[in-house]
C-alpha cells in the first residue's frame, strides 16, 4: 500500500510535496481506514483520497510524476541513454531549480514490511538514490547512491553483499540502482518494482484499448462477477456485458509476419418487452455502437478498477467527472472505502471537480491542490489545513465558497464588470479589462 508520494523540483512542483495516505486521528468513517501494526507508530492507511483544485493546480503533474517515477523504477535499466524514453520536466519559472534534478520518493507498506525509496535525478545522470526499510519499528538503511558511489549499508551475508556490489559496477549514470537490481532478480528490488508495477494510472486512455482490457478481464471468473455486479449496480440500463469474438482480423508483428486473431468486442444484455410490457427475451447491443458515452466511460473504467480491487494495488485516476453521473462516483469511492469489496488492499487516487463526494469523505482524504502567484503547486489534505474544521461541516458549500482554497481565482473586478455588465457588454468590459 501507498503510504506517501514526494516529489520536488517537477513541472509545476517547486519545493518538496507531498501526498499523504497515512490517516490522522480522527473517528469519521472508520471503514475507509486500513489499520496496521507495522511502523513506529502503527501506520492507519487512507483507501482511498480526492485531490480537487483549480484548473492548471498541479493534479495532473502529480499524476505524470508518479507515472515517470514507476516507468523508470521499471524500465530505466532496460533502456539506453539512446534509447530512452522518458523526459524530466523541472520546475522552470525559478532560477534556483531549472539546472537542478528532480526528486522523487515513495514510502510504501509490501508484506507489513515499509520500505522508503527515492531518487534525484536530471536527463543526464542519476544523482542520488536510497532505500531504506523498517524492520521491528526501527528503520534501516539498505543502500544509498550518490551519483557513481554506492554503500550498502544493511548487514547481508557476504556473498550477497559481494553481488550487490558487483552489479553496482553494471549501473549506468542515467539508470537507477533498483532497476539493476530487480533485472538480476534481486528478491527485495523485485519485490519493489512489483509494487509500482501494480499502481495503475488511467489518464485519457484510448477508449478502444481500456475497452479491450475490460473485455480481456470478462473472460476471468477471477474478474467477471464482480465486474457485472457493479455493471448492474450502475443502472446503466442493461444488466450485463459479455465478451465476444467478432471477425477475424490481420495483425503484423515486429517480424512483419501478419497473423489473424478474432477481434474482440462487447456486447450490452437488454430485455425486450411486448406490446403490454412483458419480458420476451434477452438481446445483445453493441456495446460500442449503441450505448451512450457516459456508459462506455464507465465500462472501460471498471477494468482496471476491479483489477485493483481484487489484487490490490493503487488506482490513479484522472478526471474521474466526466461522463459519469455523480451517484457512480459515489459508488466507485463506496467500493474502495468498503470492508467487503476492498480485502487486499487497494487503495484509490481521483482527481474530481465533483462537491457531491465531500459528504462521503473524511476530512484527511479531502485533498486541495493550490498554485501561488509564482506558479509553484503545493498539496494539503483539509485536515492539515485546517484542522478545527468540524465533521458535519458542509464541505461542498464552504469548498465552492473558497474557505478551504483548491478554486480558480477570478478577478473580483471582472466578477463586478458580469454583474452590472452581463450578456454582450460584460464579454465586452471584460475584453477592454484584458487588453
């Protein structure tokens, strides 16, 4: 489980941010807490948090830095610097940052073992890199990099110290240490890169791809019931989807040798009903041909969501809105924050504009996203805010109001010129305001 997200000097993030999903000691909605014996103290992990904030806050960025950080704990060590994809964005409207690397750091619980990793890093070259991990409450230093200097600081045995070693030499300057690591199967490098590899972020996916990992996910029994469960719950209009095999289709690979495979597609169950609206028989739609946008949202959504929620792992979800009515939403959040459908460990990340899910929240998994007047991001939960902000406050009312910040900014002047301006002469005043 995701315990903290840090990260600094990174597109819009200037100085050290952080997103938190250790809980804080407060008694609303018990059961959107995980509770743990693991740490000094015991760690209660957050299922699930909302960042909300004006447009242009620093949402997305902090998507895209996590989402940069997993692929290079995962790939750095399979790409060369020829070949590398990947590009650091430093915050660029200081001077102070702009030639300095970019940090990253994730602590994380795997197997009620907490392990801390992080790394600075520009385009060039690895400047950093740590791993600690806590052991009986205590924590220890496993390694710590700096630039091409390594030190293995935990007591292992000797041969395997030896090989830690041994395949710091084979570290390139651009390629993380754990990379490495996990590639000659280091158990414990492994076992982290597992987890990053577990977080899935579902950011403008191509609709027909995410269709098609819902479709794949149908075939699992592991995955179907619970998937048409929650279809049904939805009241989408039809009370199930089936996979199936359309026409076959041609497909090349690298080698040029073309292949046919049955494409595959997703069909919507309806009832047909008579002239007195009795039930006739069950028919299949096209799933997408015939059903709405908002349904075809959703349907591509829920496969990576009850992936998560059936193998654990951490779900990050961009523009969780759009398309979907605000009851899904709500539903979506019951199912990570629930006892029953939320056994392994899963845990949810959403970015909303949606004042309705405040009400389902506690006020440590409301999370405000704000940018200071000279461009620098910066994350605060509503508790650390403000922690005198009552329980039964009404969130969504004093939210919009802007007493807890996370809302556009709008010139007062340019709200007054709508006012006494509207229609035509107000787009006018505030044309002659800009210019």
């Amino acid at each position: 489980m995701l315990l903290k997200f840090v990260l600094s000097n990174y597109r819009s993030f200037k100085d050290k941010a952080t997103l938190d999903m250790e809980a804080c000691s407060i008694k609303e909605y018990a059961e959107s807490v995980f509770f743990s014996k693991c740490g000094s103290p015991p760690a209660n992990i957050l299922k699930s948090v909302a960042l909300l904030g004006a447009n242009s806050s620093g949402k997305s960025n902090l998507f895209k830095g996590f989402d940069l950080m997993r692929y290079m704990v995962i790939n750095s060590a399979k790409e060369s610097t020829l070949t590398k994809t990947y590009h650091i964005e430093p915050f660029k409207l200081s001077t102070e940052t702009e030639h300095k690397p970019t940090l990253f750091e994730c602590t994380m619980m795997i197997d009620n073992i907490v392990y801390r990793y992080g790394f600075e890093s520009d385009n060039k070259e690895v400047h950093a890199e740590w791993l600690y991990m806590i052991v009986k409450r205590r924590e220890e230093t496993v390694f710590i990099r700096t630039k091409n200097e390594f030190e293995i600081v935990k007591r292992f045995p000797t041969d395997f110290k030896n090989k830690l070693l041994m395949l710091a030499e084979f570290t390139r300057n651009d390629a993380l240490y754990l990379s490495i690591l996990s590639q000659f199967n280091i158990e414990l490098a492994m076992q982290i890169s597992k987890w990053f590899a577990k977080n899935i972020i579902y950011a403008e996916p191509n609709l027909e791809d995410a269709l098609s990992y819902t479709a794949l996910l149908l075939a699992d029994p592991n995955y179907s019931s619970l998937l048409n469960e929650v279809i049904e719950k939805s009241d989408l209009g039809f009370s199930g989807v089936e996979r199936q095999a359309g026409q076959k289709v041609s497909t090349k690979s690298s080698a040029g040798i073309s292949t046919p495979r049955p494409k595959i597609k997703l069909t919507s169950t309806h009832i047909k009903y008579d002239s007195k609206n009795r039930k006739v028989e069950k028919i299949s739609l096209e799933l997408n041909k015939d059903e709405s946008s908002g349904a075809q949202k959703l349907i591509a959504l829920l496969g990576p969501m009850i992936k998560v929620l059936m193998d654990g792992g951490t779900f990050w979800i961009d523009d969780l809105d759009a398309k979907i009515h605000p009851y899904i939403i709500t539903m979506v959040m019951d199912l990570f924050n629930s006892n029953k459908y939320n056994q392994n460990g899963a845990q949810l990340v959403s970015i909303s504009y949606n004042q309705q899910i405040l009400k389902k929240l506690r006020r440590d998994q409301i999370v405000f996203l704000n940018k200071d007047i000279y461009g620098a991001s910066s994350i605060t939960a509503l508790y650390i805010f403000n922690p005198s902000v009552r329980s039964n406050a009404i969130f969504d009312k004093e939210y919009l109001q802007g007493q807890y910040g996370g809302v556009p900014n709008i010139s007062d002047a340019f709200n007054l010129s709508l006012k006494h301006n509207p229609g035509k002469n107000g787009i006018e005043t505030a044309k002659k305001m800009h210019n």
